[in-house]
C-alpha cells in the first residue's frame, strides 16, 4: 500500500467514510490533486483509496460515461456513450 492511498483513506476517514458504508463518488482527479511530487494523482490511487477507506463490506457507485457534450446529466435522458 503507498503512501498516497493511506493519505486519500485517511482523508476519507476525516470525511466522515466508515467501513461498510454506502457512497456515491463523483470527483475529478485534477480536484483531488498531486500525489507523488510533481506527479497527477493516477485513478487506480483514488480507487484503492475508496477500497481502502471501505473494506471489504462497503459499497461505492460511480457515474460513468456523462460527458459536457450532451450538457448536464439527468439520468433518464441523458444517452449513453457508444464505445
């Protein structure tokens, strides 16, 4: 485990995040910030970070595919990107 996902756990944990629970994640990683010197905070970081703060029995959701080309996201109207 590095630094970095102890840090993001951590910080998870000051914001309230206990294992086991229940959250919906929607962040920018450029908002998140550095994580190695010099370095962007990579997703898989932010990933095992949210894990990390979690366990085992927790549950995180995350909006996938809503892009600023289709405006802003409603759910039931806003299409789904073709791969």
């Amino acid at each position: 485990m590095t630094a970095i996902v102890e840090r993001l756990a951590g910080d998870l944990r000051h914001l309230g995040v206990r294992p086991g629970d229940t959250v919906m994640v929607h962040a920018s990683l450029r908002s998140i910030g550095r994580g190695e010197p010099g370095g962007q905070v990579e997703a898989d970081v932010v990933v095992d970070a949210i894990d990390r703060a979690l366990g085992p029995e927790g549950t995180w959701l995350m909006v996938l595919g809503a892009s600023e080309a289709h405006g802003r996201f409603e759910a039931l109207t806003t299409p789904v990107l073709e791969e």
